[in-house]
C-alpha cells in the first residue's frame, strides 16, 4: 500500500496526470488530480480528475459516456508526476477528437533534417506544418 | 508561424510538456517549459526544459549525453500542456531507467477484473503490483 501523500503535489496540491491508450499507446490529454481525485481512480478505476477551471471532480466521460478505465497508474522518478494507462471509450478530447493533442496546430510538425542517424519521417501529420 | 505567448501558461510561467519516444510510444518523462525553453526546442531540436528545483534551462542529455532529439511538439486543445515526439538517445531517466516511469512502485500495476468487454491484460509490470 503506497501513501498517497508520499507523491509531490504542487502548491495547489495537485499532480499532472498523462492518460494514454493502453491499446495504441497514444497520449490522450493532460489532467490533474488531488489525493482524492486519485484516491477515487484507484478505487473505482475510472479517471477522476480535478478540474482547476471548475473547482470540482470530474469523472471523466460521466456526462459525454467517454469513460477512461485504468489498468495501471505510475508515478515518475520524482513522485511529481503520474502516469495512467487506460482503454478510452469514444474520442478522448471534448472536442471529438481522438485525443487532446490530435487536431491542434503543431508548433512543430517536420524533421528539418533526418539527423546524423539518417532516423525515419516523424509520424506523419495531416495539417500544415507550422514552425516557430 | 504560431506566437508562442498564444499558449496558456501556469502562475510560474511555465507549461508541462510530456516527452513521448517516436518509435517505441513510450511516455519517456514530464517536464516543465517557459516560452523560452520552447523557443530553444524549436529552434535547435534538442529538447530544452526548465529546472524548477535549479531555477535553470536544461538542454536534456547535456552532460548524460542522452539528448532527445525532436521530431514534433503539439499542443492540447487548451493550449495548456504540449507533446513533444523525440527520438531518445540512451535512458531518458537520469536514473538509468529507460523511462522516467519504468521502475518506481506502481501504485496500481493489475486489472481487477477484464472489464465487461473482456479485455485483453494491461501491459505486464515486473514489479510486485501496489494497490492503494
């Protein structure tokens, strides 16, 4: 039994969550989550996070029915970040989109070379690359 | 061209950036960016945070060697947190794990049950499996 208070939250008392696709391995999205936020994953696996705009737990997919049930959660190096696997229903982005990272403007979206290892195409994007 | 102040930054100024492997799928770690770590990412490839606990940039693999090279760098949909697509050179933890989420204890590492759509196992973990 790990204690929960033994991962580092920031001053909010909070800790960056990366939900990925236990299946295709995506990134879904970013959230955060509290200690019972987390408490409340654990025990029900399903995503809850807390919602810093609205002040509130938000199960993810309570109301749009694109639940995330988690098969594992990891925490990094330093306590200070967590990482869950999970098998998403429908679109993971409140847009429809499949993910949180899919249909917005890359900031970066081409190899400018393909580097001293001659390495492969990066994955490939359907939208214009747009460079800083 | 995307103005880099476009993007939605926290009370430090800093933004989290999630580094994912090009090739494995890997989430290798989660660090922090200011609009001046992106800007350097952007400009040389070389993924370029920002230390909390040393209050300095940090070219990833500077002194390890073990740089991230990267490929893409996406935002969400809130323009509050970014993923970078890096083709990673050695370990990507400082500990010499391959990821920053390989080898700290699980704080939940199996399936209670396979879910109503009897699926398949979440990935295996050589760990003993820690449940809260």
């Amino acid at each position: 039994m790990i204690d929960l208070t033994e991962l580092t939250y920031d001053e909010r008392g909070l800790i960056p969550a990366i939900a990925q696709d236990r299946v295709s391995g995506k990134v879904l999205m970013l959230a955060w989550m509290d200690t019972e936020a987390l408490r409340r994953t654990l025990a029900t696996r399903r995503a809850t996070y807390w919602s810093r705009s609205r002040q509130e737990y938000w199960v993810k997919g309570e109301s749009s029915g694109h639940t995330q049930h988690v098969s594992q959660v990891r925490r990094d190096c330093d306590s200070d970040a967590i990482l869950l696997t999970v098998d998403q229903v429908g679109p993971a982005c409140h847009t429809g989109a499949p993910t949180c990272f899919d249909v917005y403007r890359p900031l970066l979206a081409q190899e400018a070379d393909a580097g001293p290892t001659g390495s492969t195409k990066p994955i490939e994007e359907s939208h214009a690359a747009v460079s800083a």
